[in-house]
C-alpha cells in the first residue's frame, strides 16, 4: 500500500494561563487512533466537521507533525523521520496557506521550485507548461502574488505543488472560497491529473461536490476518529438515510399504512410523502401502495449526500 | 553543487523582494541622512569635550557615525531582517509550508536575509555614506585593499547578525507572544552594536565587556577595520568566531524546534 496508517493518534499538550502565574495543561486528542491505507492511484476523499483532525492527519503525512503513536507510512518512509526524503515524493497544497513568494511574480516562486527540487530543466519546463495551459496561469506569471485573487493564488499553489512530478498529492481545502468556475477548473484539473498521471490524492474539503465529482472513496473523521471509510454511495447506509417516495393519490385519503416499510412524513391533499430506508428497493413499496391505494402517480427522491452527513456530524456529537 | 544553485536563488529573490519596495527604500535613504547628520553633531560636541574618547579623533567619529547610519538596515541592527518574516510564519503556522520542503530552514533564511542586506547596503546605505562624505570630513582609506578588507568584514557581519537574529526568532517555536524577545533584541541591538556610541568609548570593565559580545562583530569590526584601527584578520577571526557559534546555536536550536514542533492552525 502506499499510504498506510495504523493507529496513529495525536496528542496536543494545550497550556492556558487561568490566572496569574498559574497554568492549566490539558491534553487535546486531535486524532485518536485512525488506520486506513490508501493504493497507489487511488483518489481519495477526507471529510469531517471543524476540528476533527483532517489537518493533523495530513500534517502527519506530510511529516512536519510527528504522531504521538501509531504507525505511519509513505512510500515506504516514517515522514517524521525523513521528512526531507519523503519531500521530494509528495506535493501538498494547504488552501489557506501559500507556498509561493508573496512579493514576487509567480515565475520566480517556481523557478525556486526548479532548484529546490532539482527537476531536470525539461521536465521542469514540461510540467510547467501543462500547468499553465490547464489551470489556466498563462497572464499571471509576470503578476506579484500579492496581487492575484485568492482562485488564481491558489491554482498557482496547485501548480507549485506538482513541478516536481510528486507520487503523492496532499490537498487540505484547495476550493476554499472559490467561485464556482474557478472550483470547476481546479476539479477538472484533479480529474485529469488523477485519471492521465495516476497522481495519488488525498482530498480534504468542506465541499461535498468536490468530493462527489472527484472521489470514489471517502473517509469521514469526527473527534479524531474514523466513522466511515468505503465509497460515498455507501454513505447513505451508513447514515441511515432515507430516499422519499412521493405518491399521488386520486383523491384525499388519510396517511397510508404500510407496516414498517415505510412511513408518512408529509400529506398535503392527495399527495402525501413516505419516507424510507435508502439501503432498500422501491420497488416492494411502490407494488404494495399501487395494490391498496388509488395511485396516479409517483416519483422517487434521492437523499441529499449534504444532509446524510450533517446527520452523521450531528449523531457522534450528541453520541 | 545543486544546493548552491537553490540558495544563490533565494537570496537574488530576497534582494529583488526589497528592491519592489522603492517608497521604503527612499524613505529610509531619508531617515538615516537626517539620523547622521544629527549623531555627527552630537558627535562633534561630545569629542570637542572628549578629544580622543575611546582612541577616535574627529574625523573618525564622523565616519564611525555614517558608518553606522550606512549599515543600520544592512544589519537590521534593530531587528526587521529575515527574522521579523520568520517569526510571522511560525506564529501564524506558515512555517509548514517551509517545513515540508526539501530545504534547510537555516541556509534557507540566511541566503533569504543576505540578499536583503546586500539590497539594503546599496539600496539604504551608500547614499547616506556618499552624503556623509561628501559634506563632512572623515577618516576614509585611500588604498583599495583596505577597502575590500572592509567589504569582507562587512559581508561577516551580516553573518553574525542573521544569527542572533535567527535565535531570537526560533524562540517564537517556545513562546506565543513575539513582542518581549522583538523589543529585548531591539534594545540590544541599539546599544551593544554600538550605534548610540562607539563601544570603545565605554568606560572599562563595561567597555571590554561589550567588545566581546556578538554584537560587536557587526558595527564596531567593519568600522576599525575601514579606520585601520584594527588588523582585518584579527577582525575577521572574532567575526567568524562568533558566526560559527551562532549558527551551531541555531542549528541545535532548529532541530529541538522541529523536533517537537506544533504546527499551529488548520
Ligand atoms: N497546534 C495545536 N495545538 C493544540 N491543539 C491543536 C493544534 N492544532 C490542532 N489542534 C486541535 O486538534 C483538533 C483537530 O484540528 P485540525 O486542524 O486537525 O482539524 P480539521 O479537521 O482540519 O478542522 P477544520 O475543518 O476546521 O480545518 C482541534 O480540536 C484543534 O483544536
Ligand atoms: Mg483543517
């Protein structure tokens, strides 16, 4: 496997003055025994709500954090420990954070990733090139960074992150705040890098469509510690969800009883809405309501992947 | 080697990052000429008093004054240097970025504040020097190896000056609040490089105390160096006496940081 991670925790020790001289310590448990692995190729979604240790996690990968315990892996390397080795292997982008030289034109921050790097002049600029065309950074190489907006920063982040022709690419939020065109190109992007080059990713954001459009597997953390791992169309299982069957009746009639597979949750004159476990065909229930009631019509609603997870943050918390 | 290649960039990218700021750069061309010719006066009272004070005559305190008006930014004597970005990153977590890179933090920030205080040193600190020169009398050398002797005892004071700075900057790892150690290096800077007095003017004990610390590498050298009052190799070996323990101290410094190091933020 070429990530793989197996009962890694993180401890922080947070220290808070609670008055004059006098200091509480107490022990934040920001990832609590996670294991998961990841293939190589693999594209992988990373979701949780704030604060669940998606960051630490990938701060560990990366190695600049170093697990409290557990066993991490990348390529066969302890991040912590060779950090510098494990480098020239990966690409990361932290969305709200920026690799590139804040006062200079884009070019020169990549130019620095020729060197640092050492990437051999013509992929360099083969790499460059594809960069530019497909996220679109043509007019911007001459531009300060301080100057671009945070979409085209953070395309030019993306692009800074892949020079090097990494095996591995971490994202932590790289669609934060941006518009929707600019979350279609960076996306698209993703696909393609994915699909062409086989870069493995591992994709963490607050945004479920760039997750329903980029990832066949998602892994869900909460309070540090994994609630799901398998692929999104699961989720909804997993999340007790239910698909809705809306009825149209001939004419008003009260709720419809069909035992327990199914239940009413809305009538509103002779339409009315059955609720029922999103594991399960239709079909049985469609034949029953047909069989004992006056039906007109009928259609089948799907789950909104958004509401399945906020249930999902909602129930570990109250948990 | 490669790595050369990398750190010959970052440090051209630290010189051309100090060059965009042309507004700063003019108004600090201001300040120090205006700062000069008020030390210079202040100076010329004091050694009208004290002819001879610390074994500098007239001309000689005139030039130890622009000298230091000259390489006031060079050597960010008050802090405002490299270390002031560095500090920044790692209070705001920014540091990861540098962390997860193939590169040495140190070597990383060195070249990173040699190019800004190479830029500095022709962008800050001729113009106030040339000015001095022009309108003053000073004690300046007429050969050119005591020139380039000087230069060099200049480019080791840079050295010693990133790594005091770099140390106090690395505390930010330990402590939230970046102010105190701002503020202490500050102070220290003003007074031990000797930009308020010549530090052979001190009195004994306090004056041989200060000409040993590291600070005295940076101003108090390059000038007895350029004046000729002290041999450039006697110079250069306490320069780089104090460099090479600096940066050692930075070094373990740097790896305990990492070590245990808390990435802050998301
Ligand atoms: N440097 C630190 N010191 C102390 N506690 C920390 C530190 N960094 C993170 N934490 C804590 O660890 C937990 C996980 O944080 P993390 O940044 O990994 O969350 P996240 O899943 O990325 O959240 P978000 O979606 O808000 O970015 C939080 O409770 C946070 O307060
Ligand atoms: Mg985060």
């Amino acid at each position: 496997m070429f990530i793989e991670v197996d009962g890694v925790e993180k401890v922080f020790d947070v220290r808070r003055k609670t008055g004059f001289l006098k200091r509480e310590r107490r022990q934040v448990r920001a990832v609590d025994s996670i294991s998961f692995t990841v293939a190589r190729g693999e594209m992988v979604g990373y979701i949780g709500p704030n604060g669940a240790g998606k960051s630490t996690t990938i701060k560990m990968l990366t190695g600049i954090l170093t697990p409290s315990g557990g066993r991490l892996r990348v390529a066969g390397i302890d991040p912590s420990r060779e950090r510098t080795r494990l480098a020239h292997r990966i690409g990361v982008v932290f969305g709200q954070r920026t690799t590139l030289w804040w006062d200079l034109p884009l070019i020169d921050s990549y130019r620095l990733m020729h060197r640092m790097y050492r990437i051999p002049d013509d992929r360099y600029r083969e790499n460059l090139d594809r960069c530019v065309e497909l996220l679109e950074l043509g007019g911007l190489l001459e531009v300060p960074v301080r100057q671009l907006s945070l979409g085209q920063r953070m395309r030019g982040d993306i692009a800074a992150a892949l020079l090097h022709d990494p095996e591995v690419l971490y994202l932590d939020e790289p669609t934060i705040g941006l518009d929707v065109i600019s979350k279609a190109k960076v996306r698209e992007f993703l696909r393609e890098l994915n699909g062409e080059r086989g870069t493995t990713v591992l994709l963490t954001t607050h945004d479920l469509q760039d997750i329903e459009q980029l990832c066949s597997r998602v892994m869900v953390i909460d309070h540090g510690r994994m609630v799901y791992d398998g692929a999104l169309a699961g989720l909804h299982e997993a999340g007790g969800s239910e698909r809705i069957l809306v009825v149209d009746l001939e004419r008003e009639l009260p709720p419809i009883e069909v035992g327990s597979a199914a239940r009413v949750v809305k009538v509103e004159g002779p339409r009315q809405w059955l609720a029922f476990p999103a594991g399960e065909s239709a079909a049985g229930l469609v034949a029953r309501v047909a069989a004992e009631y006056p039906l007109v019509d009928l259609s089948v609603r799907e789950p909104d992947i958004e509401a399945v997870i906020a249930r999902m943050y909602a129930e570990k918390a109250t948990a | 080697m490669g790595s050369g290649r990398l750190y010959a960039a970052v440090a051209a990218g630290g010189f051309r990052r100090y060059a965009t700021y042309r507004a700063a750069t003019a108004a600090g061309v201001f300040t120090n000429t205006v700062f000069g010719i008020i030390l210079v006066y202040t100076y010329l009272a004091l050694w009208d008093e004290r002819p001879h004070l610390g074994g500098y005559d007239q001309t000689q305190a005139v030039t130890y004054a622009w000298l230091g008006q000259a390489l006031y930014s060079t050597l960010a004597i008050q802090g405002g240097g490299a270390e002031k970005d560095l500090m920044a990153r790692i209070r705001t977590g920014e540091i990861a970025v540098d962390l997860y890179r193939p590169a040495d933090l140190q070597l990383w920030w060195l070249a990173s504040d040699l190019g800004r205080a190479v830029f500095q040193m022709l962008g800050r600190g001729v113009i106030p020097f040339t000015f001095g020169a022009l309108f003053f009398s000073m004690a300046l050398p007429q050969d050119i190896t005591t020139w380039v002797a000087f230069l060099v005892a200049v480019a080791l004071a840079m050295i010693v000056s990133f790594g005091i700075r770099y140390l106090a900057a690395l505390m930010m790892f330990w402590l939230m609040d970046d102010r105190g150690v701002t503020q202490t290096m500050m102070i220290l800077g003003i007074f031990c490089s000797g930009m308020t007095l010549p530090l052979n003017a001190f009195p004994d004990p306090f004056g041989d105390i200060v000409q040993s610390l590291p600070w005295a590498a940076q101003l108090q050298m390059p000038a007895n160096v350029l004046m000729g009052e002290v041999s450039p190799w006697h110079a250069y070996a306490f320069q780089a006496g104090w460099a090479v323990v600096l940066l050692a101290a930075g070094r373990l410094l740097q790896s305990a940081a990492t070590r245990r190091v808390v990435v802050q933020g998301g």
